[in-house]
C-alpha cells in the first residue's frame, strides 16, 4: 500500500547564498570622555623655533621660541616658551615670556611668567612669580578677545633708594612707613588716606 519512498519529505533545492557586500572599514569616531592619548613631548634638549600647534595634549620640557596651540599644555619646571599660548587647560611649572589664553590656567610655585593671560578659571599656587594682567573671559581662546586684550609690555625696574638704620626694630618700622608712603603716592588725587 504505502511505499516508504511515498511518506518521505521532499527535499528542497538549495539556493547559493548570496555573497555578503565585503566589510566596509569603520571611520574612527571621536573619543567620549575617558583616558586621553599619551601628549607630544618637547624633550628637554630640543629648541624648536617656530609655532607648534596640536589638537592633542602637549608636554614642553625644553625651549620652544614661537606660538604654542594645544588642547591641553603642560610647561615643565626647565622649559621655556617664548611666544604666546593659547590651550583649553595651562599648567606652568615652568617660564612663559609671552600671553596666556586658556579656561583653565594653574600657575604653579615654580613658575615665572610675564605676560598677560586670558581666563575662563585661573589659579596661583604659593611662590609663582607672575608679572602682567590677568583677564576673565568666558571664551578666551576666541580671536576676538585677542584683540582686545592690550600687548604685555615689560617696563623696567625702578632702583629703590639704600638707607641705612641703626637697629633692626628701626628697619622693619621704616619699611612699613616707606609701603604706606608708596601707597599714599599711587593714591588718585581726591582719595583720603585711612592710615595714621
């Protein structure tokens, strides 16, 4: 009756796959917040003339004599830069003769900068010697606050006066009365005096 052969399922023919489009290489995305790339480093035997600028961090150990752009900069305690540096975040450990324009500026106790800089947040750590203007901004690395901000002009020092006194007390009396008289002469015409 039944035929074995009867009751078995056909087969069913079988299609060639269709080939896969080959895998296209994906474009590198930009990094959210996480760990950062190692910084280009300026050694401390380098001496670069010239602007260097980086869309990454950069580390300056050595002397750099022209601009430097970054997104982050670290100046260390040997370095020297000579030009002006505009970065989203400034560490100087070490001297800068020339403008600083960044959000963030921390001025640590090894440092020596002259000159002007522009801020978002700005701080000074205990013994940085600073000499210039310094400037909130809410966008400082703009252009336009370039223009605003007045050129650094380094005025040279005025000797002071050697007097001698006879005893120590008398000295360090004499200096506070010499600050107040400084004061005083700095003081608009108009403005009283509040020290006796």
């Amino acid at each position: 009756m039944f035929n074995k052969k009867d009751t078995a399922p056909e087969a069913m023919p079988v299609t060639p796959a269709t080939p896969t489009p080959p895998a296209q290489p994906q474009q590198p995305q930009k990094r959210a917040a996480g760990p950062r790339a190692a910084p280009s480093i300026i050694s401390a035997d380098l001496l670069v003339t010239g602007t260097l600028a980086s869309t990454g961090d950069m580390q300056v150990d050595g002397r750099v004599e022209g601009d430097v752009h970054s997104a982050a900069l670290v100046v260390g305690e040997k370095a020297i830069i000579q030009g002006e540096v505009i970065a989203d975040e400034v560490t100087v450990r070490g001297r800068v003769e020339g403008s600083i324009r960044a959000r963030k500026v921390l001025l640590c106790s090894t440092c020596h900068v002259e000159g002007n800089i522009l801020h978002e947040a700005f701080a000074v750590e205990a013994g940085a010697f600073f000499e210039g203007n310094c400037r909130h901004s809410d966008n400082p690395t703009a252009d336009e606050n370039a223009r605003r901000t007045a050129p650094f002009e380094r005025k040279p020092a005025a000797a002071a006066p050697i007097t001698s006194t006879a005893s120590s007390s008398s000295s360090a009396n004499g200096g506070a009365a010499i600050a107040a008289k400084a004061l005083e002469t700095s003081r608009p015409a108009g403005v009283a005096s509040t020290t006796a």
